[in-house]
C-alpha cells in the first residue's frame, strides 16, 4: 500500500495525496453524518492527465477508487466502505471554467465547479444555466452529472442529463475519452454520455463537460396557491401547464403539516394566508417579454383557476423580495422539520396521473398502521417528484419511531412500485438503495446493467459497493 | 437453415414467415434504391412474445437478425447485407396503441406504428406529439428511437430521445426488458434507455416506448425571412431565442439556390420576395396564449430585426394556407434537388457558433476544387443541423460528377471534424458510415463502444455490420 501512495505522491505531487485521520476525516463523512468509512488515502489531481494517471495506478495496484465531489449525496454513494483499501479521489482541483460559446449557448466546465460558480459563470455571460437544488453552493457539476441531479426547475429544462451536451471521461482503464460535444445533434454511436451520466461514477470518472445554456428570462414571478387537495394541485397543474407552456418553471407541492412546521420553527416567516388549507403549490411563471406580459399570463391563469373552484385561494408577489419570501416557505421545510426531529425519508416518482391515490393510499396505511404518524409531503408536483417525509408521532421518542425505519421504507416502496414509480427519483441509489432496488428492478435489467459493468470495468474497482 | 424458417413458422404461424422472393423484395431494397441485401427469410412477428421467441432462435441457429420498422432509412442501417445468412425481424404488425394517459402526458405505443398514427392519436387526446420528420407517413416510432430521429422540432422538443421516457426492449438474448416507465425522474441505476435509443438494433430489438406528450399550442405562425448571410440567420437566431424563448419551435435555414431549385421545379409554388436574397429563414412559432398574443410576438420580433439591420425583409403568413404555402418552399427542397439531378449529400450538424465559418470555408474549397460546384444548403438552423448536399456543374453529367463522391465526402467530413463537428446529425452511421466514423472517432470511444457491443451481443447477431 505505500508504494501505491508514493506512487499517488509522485504523480500528483506530495502536498495533493492526503493520509493523516485529520485531513482524511472530511471526504470520509456522510452528508447527513450516518456514516463513516475508511480510506487509504484521498488524492486531489488538479487535471484530468492526472486524474487518468492515477486510475491507471489504481488498476496496477488493484485499489478500489471511490470519486467524490462536494460529498453532499444523500444515498451515500460518495463515502468509501470500511474497508479501508479505497483511494478517495476528489475532483475538486477541477474546477475551472474552461470556455463560455454564448451563442452556441453552451459553456465547458471541469467537474469540481461548484454549482453556484457555473450558475453564476452562466449569467456573466448574460446565459442561464438552469440547474438548482439546495445543495448548489458546495455541491459540484461533475457529482451532478453522475448522480443525475434534479432540483427544482427540471419541470421546464430537465434533469441534469438533458441540460449536458458532452462529457470528458476518464475510464476505469485510465485513457482519456474525449466527448466534449456542444451539438445538439450527433447520432453517431452509442449514448456513452448518457451511460455516464447517473452512473454514480461506477463506469469512469467524469472529468469535464460540456452544459447547454438559456436566454435568461425577463421577468419572473412566484405565487403561492391554497388548494383542497392533492388532487386540485393536478388539475391546477394541467391548467397551468396548457396556458403557459414552457414559461412554467417551477410547481412546488406542500401539504399543510409543511407550512405548520416552518410557522412553529420560523416564526418570522411572513404570514400567507388567514386560514389554512390542505395543500399549496408553489408556482414559478419566467418570461421572456417583458414584465407586464408576466403579471398578465399569471393573473390570467390563476383568476380562470379561481373561477373553476380548482383553487381555493393565492398569494402572487408584486416584488422580488415578496418572491423570496413565498420560496422560504418551501426552502425552510426541510431545515423545519429536521429541527422537529428524525425522519424516514423517501425520494420517490410517480406517474403524475397516480399521485393524488399514491398519497391517499399510502397516508391511510401508515396511519392506521402507525397511529399518530406525520407525513410530511412536499416535492416537485410538476415532475411527479415527492419527497414523502415519516415523523413520528408527538409522543414517543425519534430512536424509538425509527425501528419502524425497514418496515415503512418496505410500505411506501412496495406501493411507490405498485402505482409504477421510482424508490430514487432524484438522489440515485449509491450504496443506500442498492440492495432495496433489487427488490424492485427485473433480473433482466440487473444483469443488462450488471453486463455493461463488468464489460467496462472488469475487476470492480470504480466506486465498488455503489449502485450495483 | 430450412430447421430454422419451421421453427419460426412454428412460432409466429406460417403466413407471418416470407420466403419468396417476390415477398422479400420490399424489405430488402434501401429507401433510395442505391443498394439491395439478401436474406433467409422475413419474419413479422405479431406480439412482444413473438419477437422474443424468434430472437431465442436465431440466438441457437446463429441467425443474425435485422429488425426493421418503416425501412425509411438514409444509412442503410434496416437492410441486410449480402450474405443471406441474416433473418430480417419487421416489427410492423407490433402496431398498437397501448394506453394514452393525458394527465401524466404520455402515451404507451409498440414500435410498429407509423409516426404520423402516434401524432394523430395523441391529437385525438388534445395533446402534441411533436416529432415530425419527411417521412412520417410511414416511418415507424421503434426506427425512429433506434436512430434516434430529429425533425423539424427538435429546438423546441428535442430529438426522439428527449421524447421517450421508458422503453420495452426484446435482448439478444430473448428476454423482456420492461423498461416501460412513465417517470419524468427515475435514478436507479444506468441509463439504459438512452443506450437503445440511437444504437440502430444492434443492442436489441425496441418493441414498445412510452412517450412524451405535451400541450397543444393554440396558435402557429410562420414566416419567411430573408437575410443577407448565414451571420444575419445565427444573429436572428440568438434575437429570436432571447424574446420567444420556448415558443420558437421551427428556424429552418435555406441558401439562394435552394428556392432556385424549388422555383424551376415547381413553379406554381407561390412567389415570395420581388428580389432575391442570399438566404432565408423559414420562421415557427407556436403560442400557448392565443392568437393575438402569437401575432403580436411575431410581429415585434421581426419589426425588431428590421430595425436592427439583422434581417432583409419578411413576409408573415396570415392564413393556415398562407402558412403551408411557405412550408412548401422549404419541403421541396428535397424534392426539387432530386428532380435537378443527383447530388452528394451531407447530414452535418456543428456547434452554432461556427457554422457561418463552416459553410464559408467549405463552400470556397469546393468552389476552388470542383468549378461551378452547385451547392444546395439548407436544414435545421436552431440546431446547429445542416443538410450539406453538393450538386455538380450543369455541363458535367451527374455519373461524372459521382465519381468525386468519396473525394467530396472526405472533404466535407474533414472540415465538419475540423470544426468541431458531427457528420451524421440526425441519420445515424447504418451500414453506410460506419468505416467513415472510424477516421473521426477516437480508438477511446470506439473501444468503450465495442466493449458494450461485445458484452450484451456476443454473438454479434443484432444488426451485425452496422454502427460498429
């Protein structure tokens, strides 16, 4: 094992390969600080030449590489295991802009960009690079494109697999391919990029790609809806999405219990509405005409939903610090109700026509079968993406509720697969949901993926234990 | 080989295996008659089943298979070669619509059906289906995944992989992937969709997809603008883009001489302009607001340009007729082409940003290496796609002028390269440019290609000869 680590050392310069518990201790710690795994050693090449000289090493010595980016996954699919033979490589010397084409409207970035820098990158070039999620100011583009994040405006430009042109990857082998395409057209061989890209960098490691980018919008308006139920969110949705196309950027669901923990946890957040009501939708119109065409399309929209009794009642922000004040009401329901106490979590799909039964269905079984329990559901309506939330009830401790941990997940999973949905809709499996999916995947496609796999990377040393 | 054609009679029924020449004819003739395969037998199973049961016997005779749809090809990717070992697989009778769900807008469909029955039944939904492409009256939606079409809408709605979300594939080993997923978001495990989509059924044999549908637009309006260089057409685009952001679903490009061709061959085409430009752009927009709100974008968008010196003149269609009257310059294109004689044609797509210096350089060196080289331009501007096709002097016979095909290819593909380019946008490598891709494609990418190739088709009987 140290002539491996030399062998890192002169590589990628001494300073660059970390071994001491103190420096090793931030890449070897999950996110949400469930778990802890063991590392020979954490290497952080500065290019992709290096990046490539160390897998080459790493399969002459026969050492699992685990790569890792911000290391804020949720499914622990960037930590190594116990068993402390991995090399932890992070990309995060990777992080520089490489070229911004504005009017091919795309922009090529290395993998360790923090999110927030490709945003803002984007809209220095007067461009929008629209992906966002909570992470976006310590999470990187490259752990993006291999868990194929998704946040909240997937609705209107799509996951992070259709807003990327063009990858360069380093591959299990260590040779460098070189896909870094700015064309929206190329039908010339296999998807490798889309192979790539959601694979938890179990096939290679991506080192750089190519981002498409957007006109940035002129206006762009929030308001906040009172809905009945989860089913008039739906109908809502079809409305909205008929009148406003694409200008609809984002469709935020909350249940009322939501918005009941943000008011006891931040009571500062400024008040909505006088009465409460079941269900809210956060909704998001951007324009690209000017602002009056904004305030027009969305009044329209909401007065004809008022109308056909479809809403109940809405909030619409007349300024932008009105607009942020409605988004920190969904942005405070994850740090509400982490402050309320321990969750069973679940980020899960549907098909969108399923939905209001999913949660009808699936409400009434945990309750009966859990008296007292508190769902907290809010999620992306527009993608027919939940995040389907377990709290306990008020009366018996968290450690106690969480025993019932395998057995809800097993509930909610086993009804999220009969009303045909995903178990991960936008987290990916890493090694959390591994065993969990297997239960759910055919054999067939277990072995089309673990076929690819073993093709691509014959002796498992690309972040082994993860996905498959 | 007679074991084998019982056995498949066995399992499909005999009518449903064609043997004769005369049956044979059609499915083994190329869509532009340059080349006729020879094979065992035709096969057109009925069912998903079906088609499994045959894979699993050509899989024990070693037959390989050739899974064609509508056969509209351009690559030579659904005919057989020569060695008449090969067993074509029609999928045409898998041609059933299985379930439109217009609240989750999608719809489930078999491969067989003709495109333009899928835009039609999503119609009858009120819901757009919006791949279209010239030959949607009897392409079929599985070869349109396998090639991973484009169209016309593919600015707005991305090619047919942006269009599908799950999809049933029959593996060459004969089992079922039920992949048939109605998620917007789904993150367990590789991205095997995108693997099949665009691998031309050398990977297996797609036999149903659920597709995309989307809200139908209540107005469309055309117009067709002149300009005075490619430069003005790329300045109109950002312009365009930047005020009507997704409502721009059509910017179709065409040189001088393309409306040259369509005005000598089809002369009752209805005049545009009193004088003549050197190009033009044919201009869609479809507006999700009304009539009045379409007319009002058009007219600001173009009144914008004028002023702003990017474009030349206008005309905007007023009428449904009016609209079909400007199309029409633009589908005869291929028609008028054809009329005047062969040419070498070129499916390239670039980066956007350098296409006005593409076509400049290339049209000067075939200018300066072939005199009086006519060159008929035109395509799918908003996409970076252009149909380069090269037409030769009047006063050489087109057999002579034929003769510099591979000289003209090499040229053109080289400079596509050079540029950062695609030399098959949108048509795919078939059997056709399979040996061309090798000179522009890195060993990297050819390897990691083979090695997926080698790992789910052995055998090398899917669709052998093509792609790889």
């Amino acid at each position: 094992m140290n002539t491996f680590i030399e062998a890192c050392q002169e590589a990628i310069g001494t300073e660059h390969v970390l071994t001491s518990a103190e420096d090793l201790a931030p890449y070897l710690r999950d996110q949400r600080g469930r778990y802890i795994g063991v590392a020979c050693a954490v290497a952080r090449p500065g290019t992709t030449e290096e990046v490539a000289q160390l897998v080459k090493l790493c399969q002459q010595y026969r050492v699992p590489i685990v790569p890792q980016g911000g290391n804020t996954g949720l499914v622990l699919g960037s930590v190594p295991d116990q068993s402390g033979t991995a090399l932890v490589l992070s990309l995060r010397r990777l992080n520089r802009i490489r070229h911004i084409d504005p009017l091919n409207q795309t922009m090529t970035v290395e993998a360790g960009c923090i999110l927030q820098n490709v945003q803002q990158a984007a809209h220095d070039a007067k461009r929008l690079f629209p992906l966002s999620l909570g992470a976006e100011g310590s999470c990187t583009i490259g752990g993006n494109l291999s868990s194929n994040a998704g946040g909240t405006a997937v609705l209107r430009y799509g996951n992070s697999r259709e807003l990327c042109l063009g990858l360069e990857v380093v591959t299990p082998q260590g040779d460098i391919w070189d896909g870094l395409r700015g064309l929206r057209k190329d039908n010339t061989g296999y998807d490798l990029r889309d192979l790539y890209i959601g694979a938890e960098g179990t096939l290679g490691i991506i080192t750089a790609a190519v981002l498409k980018l957007f006109p940035q919008p002129v206006a762009i308006r929030t308001a906040f809806i009172a809905l009945e139920s989860v089913d008039h969110a739906l109908q809502f949705l079809t409305l909205t999405q008929q009148r406003c196309s694409a200008a609809l950027t984002g469709f935020e669901l909350m249940s009322s219990f939501c918005l009941e923990l943000v008011r006891r946890h931040f009571p500062e957040t400024p008040p909505l509405f006088a009465q409460t009501y079941p269900q809210y939708v956060l909704l998001e119109l951007s324009d690209h005409e000017s602002e009056s065409h904004a305030n027009t399309l969305l009044e329209t929209v909401i007065a004809h939903a008022l109308q056909e009794g479809i809403v109940a009642d809405a909030v619409v922000a007349s300024s932008l610090s009105q607009s942020s004040a409605l988004w920190q009401w969904r942005e405070r329901i994850p740090l509400a109700q982490a402050i309320e106490g321990k969750n069973i979590k679940h980020d899960i799909s549907l098909p969108i026509s399923r939905i209001a039964d999913f949660v009808c269905d699936t409400d009434a079984q945990l309750k009966q079968r859990y008296p007292g329990v508190r769902l907290v559901t809010f999620g992306h309506l527009g993608d027919g993406n939940l995040h389907y939330n377990v709290a306990g009830p008020t009366d018996i401790p968290d450690h106690r509720f969480l025993e019932n941990q395998q057995a809800i997940n097993r509930l909610v999973h086993d009804n999220v697969h009969a009303y045909d949905g995903s178990i991960s809709a936008e987290h990916g499996l890493g090694a959390l949901k591994r065993e969990e999916i297997l239960r759910y995947k055919s054999p067939v496609e277990m072995q089309l993926m673990g076929q690819i796999k073993q093709a691509l990377d014959p002796h498992n040393l690309m972040n082994p234990g993860k996905v498959l």
